[in-house]
C-alpha cells in the first residue's frame, strides 16, 4: 500500500511549535547527501567473527562507527561471473550515512536471480545476528526489522524476487537488473536503476518490464540513465552522483521512515534531471488528513506555472513555505491584488499558510 507521508504534520509543527522539529530536517539537502557521507565507516569480515552464509560465498559488513543507532541495513550482491568488488562501493557509501551494508559473493559466479535472491536473503540473516552476538560492534545496535536488498543485473533482479520471497524486506534498489519474464508480486518499495544504452539488459526487456511487473500498489521509481551503460549504477557516483543521492534518499524514506527525503525526491532530484533519459514513477507525498478541496480558500490555476490567484474577501495576510518547513516570503493579499507569484521559484511543491488554512501549490 502507498504510504501517506507526514510532511503536512511536519509543517503545522513548525509554525505552531519550537524550531526543534524544523531542525530535524535542515540538514537534509540534496547538496549534503556526499560521497562519502558524515560518518566513519569499519567493516568485518568472517575472520572477525561473522557468521559464513550457507547461500553466499564470503561477505563485507560496512557499518558507521561514529553514528547514532540503531541502525538500517542493506544486502549487496553482484551480477552473473561478477565479484563483489564489482559494487564495492556501496558498502562504505551507504555506512557514511549511517546504513549497514553486507557486500556478499555468490557460491558460483554463474548463479542465476533466483540463487540471488536467496544469498541476499541468507546474507541479511548475517547482519541480524550481528545484532545478538557479544563480541560484535554492532551488539544491540540494529534495527533488526528495517532491512533492504539491492544488487546489479542478476543481483538486481535477484533483489527483486528476494522481496517475493520475503515480505518483510522494507526496501529495493536494483541496479541495472537482469530478469527475464520477471514475476514480482510485492510490496516492498522498489527502485530501479537502469542505463539508456544497456546492451546487456536493454531497458526494454528487463528494468522497463520490472517496472511494470511490480504492482501498482507498490511505491516505485524507476530511473533510467541518459547515455548509461550496464555498469552505470555499479557506484554511487554514477550519474555524475544523482545515482547515489537517489538511492540513499529511498532507503532513507522507506527502509529508515524517515519522511525528510520524500521532498529531496519529488521536488528537486526528480524535477528534470539532466542525468536522466527516463522516469517513471508511483508515489508521492501527500498531505496527511488534508484531502483534495477541503479549502474554504480557492486557488487557481494549480498547478500553475506563475502566479495563482486567491479568492479572498478581506485583507488577508499569507507565508509561502518549501517542503522543509522552511519559510521564503510572506505577503497581504487584498481586494487589489490577489495573486501570489511563484514566477522565481524552481518547479515543485510548496505551501501557502494563511489564517487557518494550509494550501499546497505545485508550480511546474
């Protein structure tokens, strides 16, 4: 089912309370989602006491040694004859900002999706028991029901059919994905990543047809890759980094709850991306309790590509907020003027507050 985000929550909160909750989200930009993130990042391996997968072959765990658990985590495997180091670079991306990444190899490089999808699957119990064993740093330090599945070409349809499989998986990224007559009936947040000049999964016949075979009512992005080859989303930095500023945004929304990233997708790193040759999408962030014309106030056009007019009877005075919460001007609309211009603003979503009304106007 589509979840219905809190944002219009978050944004009554910070005008009727402290700026305590405004700054839950100030930092989260799309300028500060680097590569690498905030935090510093170690890793185990089976000689340091982590359990040997009977369904994968050897495993990294990446994890932030300098954040606040409990922690979120993701399951990495590669594509077919390929090793782990092929997206290695994963693992300490997403340990930067505060997401445990387990890298895994596959018991033959000629493992098919399906064998992939029980490896990821086999390599997320790994991490769980990290949770609960006495020696390991990550001790009491997982959330231990917040675990995502990714992988590339083969691993990325694996990841697929492992969130069939298992339904208590919380998010996907597949990376260029491999699947032919693709069966993924789930609920599990999917994002796809696929490249415009793929020769070895051509869009067409794989990511598009994954894309469509995840049912509608599943939350799903799909992100193609101007001029991408297969490897394209093999490292965060693909996309000139929109690659990785996407996918940690994902898992930070769905995997982590944390409502803060659904505006860094919706309204900037999906608003005309120069790095992409396609989008398709199914979720949104809507405003919780608030349905469609449920306003005294009457705006027009919206979406409107300028101004929209307001249909006041008095001197009313009006606050234009983004996303965030954050405030950008405020205004009197009166009997001479009763247009708001949205003209200097990039495209997407914002909010006009006046009296005890909350409008959202989406300029495009």
């Amino acid at each position: 089912m589509k979840q219905i985000y809190f944002i219009a929550l978050f944004f009554f909160a910070t005008i009727l309370l402290p700026s305590k909750i405004l700054a839950q989200c100030e930092d989260i930009t799309v300028e500060n989602i680097t590569n690498p993130g905030p935090y510093e990042v170690a890793t185990l391996t089976e000689a340091d006491g982590i359990r040997n997968g009977p369904d994968y072959l050897s495993a990294t765990i990446y994890y932030p040694t300098n954040a606040t658990p409990p922690f979120a985590s993701i399951a990495i495997v590669p594509g077919f004859t390929a090793l782990p180091s092929s997206v290695q670079e994963w693992g300490p991306f997403y340990a930067s900002h505060g997401i445990v990444a387990i890298i895994i190899g596959t018991n033959s490089v000629f493992d098919l999706p399906e064998a992939r999808a029980m490896a990821l699957i086999d390599a997320l119990e790994t991490v769980r028991q990290e949770n609960f064993r006495n020696t390991s740093p990550l001790e009491d330090k997982l959330d231990i029901d917040k675990f995502a599945v990714s992988g590339w070409s083969m691993g990325g349809g694996g990841s697929q059919r492992a969130a069939v499989i298992d339904s208590t998986i919380k998010g996907v990224v597949a990376l260029c994905p491999w699947l032919p007559n693709p069966s993924l009936n789930h609920e599990s947040p999917v994002l796809i990543f696929s490249g415009q000049n793929d020769s070895t999964a051509p869009p067409a016949e794989h990511a598009d047809l994954h894309y469509n075979a995840t049912p509608n009512s599943t939350d799903k992005l799909l992100f193609e890759v101007a001029n991408g080859n297969h490897s394209v989303a093999n490292t965060p930095n693909g996309g000139n980094g929109v690659v990785g500023k996407i996918a940690l945004s994902w898992l930070k929304l769905y995997v982590d709850e944390d409502d803060c990233y659904c505006p860094l997708l919706t309204d900037f790193l999906l608003v005309d991306p120069p790095a992409a040759s396609k989008v398709l999408s199914s979720f949104e962030c809507e405003l919780l309790g608030l349905p469609e014309n449920s306003f005294a106030t009457i705006v027009y056009p919206n979406p409107t590509k300028n101004s929209v007019n307001v249909n006041i009877q008095n001197p009313t005075q009006y606050t234009v907020y983004n996303t965030l919460g954050q405030k950008l001007f405020s205004g009197i609309l009166h009997q001479n003027e009763k247009q708001i211009d949205f003209s200097n603003f990039n495209k997407g979503v914002y909010y006009v507050r006046m009296e005890n009304e909350t409008l959202k106007i989406i300029r495009n």
